[in-house]
C-alpha cells in the first residue's frame, strides 16, 4: 500500500499542473491547486494517500520549495524609502 500511496502522490504531482493548463485555470497558483488535491486524497478527504517515510521526506521538501518560491516572489524594492518629486522622503508609499 505504501508504494501505491507514492505513486498516487506523483501521479496527482503531474496531473495537477497539466490539467490546470487544459482548462487554463490561471486564478488560482499551481502550489495552491496542489496543496487542495493533497487535502482530497489525504486521511482528511478520501484516505487514499498512507504516509510513510518516503512519503515524509517528499512532504518535507514541498515545504521547503514552497517557502522558497515564496521569497523569490518578494518585491523588496518596496521596503526602500521612496522619495517624492520635490525631493522629500515619503512615510509609506503612494499607489500613485
């Protein structure tokens, strides 16, 4: 049953993605569609992912990816003082 949990995992890993490019669902980010089909096959839903160690260390390294991905997705021009046309720094930055 454990090899089984694994290749469905994989199985959902590939599917996920490509099935959210068929039907060109660009709402929603693939990590997020991903982490949702992971709730449904898992104990909380359907029960037909068994965790084991493999299945542990894969879980691990999502989040680490995940968490990375995340920072490459900072704007950290945004955390420098902006300076207004009349050459004064500004308190918090305009939408304008």
């Amino acid at each position: 049953m454990q090899s089984i949990s694994l290749l469905v995992v994989l199985f959902a890993a590939l599917l996920t993605p490509l099935l959210m490019a068929k039907f060109n669902i660009h709402s929603l980010p693939t990590a997020v569609a991903e982490i949702i089909v992971g709730i449904i096959l898992g104990k909380s839903l359907l029960g037909w992912v068994i965790s084991n160690d493999v299945l542990e260390e894969l879980r691990t390294l999502g989040v680490i990816v995940l968490i990375f991905l995340s920072g490459m997705e900072i704007d950290f021009s945004l955390f420098k003082p902006q300076k207004h046309r009349d050459g004064k720094i500004a308190s918090h930055r305009s939408p304008f």
